[in-house]
C-alpha cells in the first residue's frame, strides 16, 4: 500500500525565506561588530597620538622654563626682541630639521624631541624690561608625523610657556 505525504509528514528543515533572514541578521550582527571594533581601535591610535604631542610639548617647555628660572642671566634674545634661539648662561635652546635641541656648555646639542614628532615655529620673546626681572616667553609648534595619511595620525598643538630669572 502507498501511503500520501500528508501534512503531518512534512520533513524537518529551513525554507529559503528563513535561511535568507538568518544570513541577513547575523550579517548585520557582524558589520556592526566590526564596525565598532574600528571605532575602537581609530579612537585608541588618535588618544596615542595626542597623547605622544602633549607629552613631547610638555616636556621640553617644561625643560625650557625650569632652565631659565634656575638661569643668572639671558644672552639672547636681548630686552624687547624674539629669536629663534635662547640662551641662558651657558645653555642654548634652538631647533634643527624639526626638533628642539639643546647644547650645554661645550658639549653637544641633543635632541629634547622624538622623531615621532616634528616641531615648527620656535620662538623666545625676551620680554623683559630694564630693572625688572628678566622675563622669557617661548613658544612652538609640535605636529605628530603621519606617514600613513590617515585621519587618526593627525594633530598638532601650539605650546606657549614663560619664566622669570629668580636672581
């Protein structure tokens, strides 16, 4: 005897439709994971490159004035002018193909920023006026080197700074 396929025999499985949505939904769980996990990393690159500008900046402004208040005496830039160098007693501070550098007594210059980072547009504004305490006031820009031209590699901050002589 031959039996008919009835509904109550209906096989076990996926039709197209359910199939398709499934692809569609795990499809969407994916792009979004994946999505997210580019956000994350592209926010983490631009928090180090920020983060390598602020503490290149930082430190040699911070070098910069701690030299002049521990300083006797300025010897360049003279009162009332700007220069592209300082020097304090026996120390210079200048730039060379991007970097701040500086060279103490005889010694040397060495380089004070990293090759991660370029630095333009130093300046020492010798602010000071007869009979008062000499006054510097320095400035520059620090810029982080993107070699791959993406977005995240991307920032440049100005630092400004002053100090006194303490005499």
């Amino acid at each position: 005897m031959i039996k008919e396929k009835g509904p109550a025999c209906r096989q076990a499985g996926f039709t197209l439709i359910e199939l398709l949505l499934y692809i569609a939904v795990a499809s969407i769980i994916v792009f979004t994971t994946a999505s997210l996990l580019r956000f994350t990393l592209e926010s983490r690159i631009k928090n180090q490159t920020i983060a390598e500008v602020e503490q290149q900046g930082s430190q040699v402004m911070q070098l910069i004035t701690q030299n002049v208040r521990n300083g006797t005496a300025i010897n360049s830039p003279t009162i009332g002018a700007s220069s592209v160098s300082l020097s304090v007693d026996t120390t210079v501070f200048d730039l060379s193909s991007g970097a701040i550098r500086i060279k103490e007594g005889a010694g040397t210059a060495v380089n004070l920023t990293s090759s991660k980072v370029t630095v333009s547009s130093l300046n020492f504004q010798n602010l000071s006026r007869v009979g008062t305490p000499n006054t510097i006031r320095a400035s520059f820009v620090v810029t982080f080197i993107n070699n791959s031209a993406r977005n995240e590699y991307d920032f440049t901050k100005t630092f400004y700074g002053s100090a006194d002589l303490r005499k």
